[in-house]
C-alpha cells in the first residue's frame, strides 16, 4: 500500500510549480504541513516556503 504524498502547487508569474509537504508539529504545540524549495520564473530564482497550520489543532491551556 503506498503512502498518500501531500502536494501544493505555487503559481508565480505564469510558471507552476508543485512542491511536497511533510506532516508538521510545530513548536506552538500546532499541527499541520511544511514544505519548501525553489523555483525559477522570469528567469529570476525564488525561494519558495508553505505552511498549512490545522486551525484549533493547538492544544488548550489549563
């Protein structure tokens, strides 16, 4: 059985791009998706970042 990939797709200046995203725990005790890379559009390099933070996925203060 394989595994579901969790992709993005970045569209910038007319050119796309699809990048990965890997399951996240962040620091604030949230959780959801990061993913990062590159891509070049306009003949210029950017660098590319997603976050997808699951709203309410913070654990509550007692």
């Amino acid at each position: 059985m394989s595994e579901e990939v969790n992709m993005a797709t970045i569209q910038l200046n007319g050119d796309k791009q699809n990048f990965i995203l890997d399951k996240k725990d962040f620091k604030t005790g949230s959780k959801g998706f990061f993913g990062m890379g590159k891509m070049v559009t306009g003949g210029k390099k950017y660098q590319v970042q997603i976050q997808c933070v699951e709203i309410g996925s913070k654990p509550k203060e007692k």
